[in-house]
C-alpha cells in the first residue's frame, strides 16, 4: 500500500518514525515529499499500525494525516 504522510507542525523526529517503520516492515520505501512537510510510504502496514508507530515515535499527527493513496497497480505482473 502507498501513503503520503503530512508531518505536524510542531518539532517531531520523522526519522525515528522512519525507524520504526522499517523495524516493523523492512521492505518498506519511503522518502520526502519535495517541497512538502510530508512524506511518501510504500508499506505492507495498514493505517492504524502506522497512526500508532507515529505515536510512539512522538509524534502527535491526527488519522487525517495519513492518505492512503489509490493503487497504481495495473494486474500485468500477477494479476
């Protein structure tokens, strides 16, 4: 599943949330969004595993923050 994460706006540490993402899904992708307090996410996690890795990770961002994004997947690999 892909995300697009918007960071709070007070001081927080995406890289320990970046960290703890990877601990739970070591397959997981992600980087900044440019221009933006965001960031995007390739993941096997689902939205609330993510809402509470963000928690834990001190972060104070709301359900809303987290869009899951439509699949771009087209079926040609394996359908």
């Amino acid at each position: 599943m892909q995300y697009v994460i918007t960071l709070p706006s007070e001081p927080s540490d995406p890289r320990r949330f970046a960290e703890l993402i990877v601990a739970e899904d070591p397959g997981a992708v992600l980087d900044q969004v440019p221009g933006a307090p965001a960031i995007r996410l390739s993941t096997c996690l689902s939205h609330g595993e993510l809402h509470g890795l963000a928690g834990a990770a001190g972060m104070n961002i709301g359900t809303e923050s987290i869009k899951l994004l439509p699949s771009d997947c087209c079926g040609g690999c394996s359908g």
